[in-house]
C-alpha cells in the first residue's frame, strides 16, 4: 500500500497540518489524478482553481462522480485564491 500525503509546516496555520491517503500500489496514471484532485480539494484549493490545473477528469469511476457532485452540492467559499 502507497501513501500520497502532504504536511504544512507553517506554525500559524488554521487549516488541516497533516492530510493522508492510502492508495494501492497498482494503481494506475487516471486513479492518481483523481487522487491528486481529492488532495488538492482537502487542502482548501477552490473547484475552479483544481479544473484548471487538472482539467476535466477524463476517467471517472461512479465513485468519483459522487465526489464530484457533492462538492458542488456543498458551493462553499473556502477563500482560497483562483488562478
């Protein structure tokens, strides 16, 4: 089993300091995308911002589409920046 995990070090920061994902380790190039997309979605990152550096995911399991559709169900500012 991988981990894909990321950690801030900022000593004031308010949001999540440490954020893990255990993934398997066949894992293929479209399921490490997504994984990537739901860590970068932890972290506070804006829908908007996550489409534009990723794109649209082109391989999604159904699984994948809930995930999508309850963070647009949520339409929550998290006031992270935009690119």
């Amino acid at each position: 089993m991988g981990v894909l995990s990321y950690k801030s070090e900022e000593p004031k920061n308010r949001e999540a300091i440490n954020i893990t994902f255990d993934v398997p380790d066949d894992m293929n190039i479209h399921e490490f995308k997504i994984m990537c997309v739901r860590m970068a979605s932890s972290m506070g990152y804006h829908n908007n911002s996550i489409t534009k550096a990723f794109g649209e995911l082109d391989y999604e399991t159904p699984s994948d589409i809930d995930f999508k559709e309850f963070l647009h169900s949520l339409n929550v500012t998290t006031g992270s920046l935009t690119i």
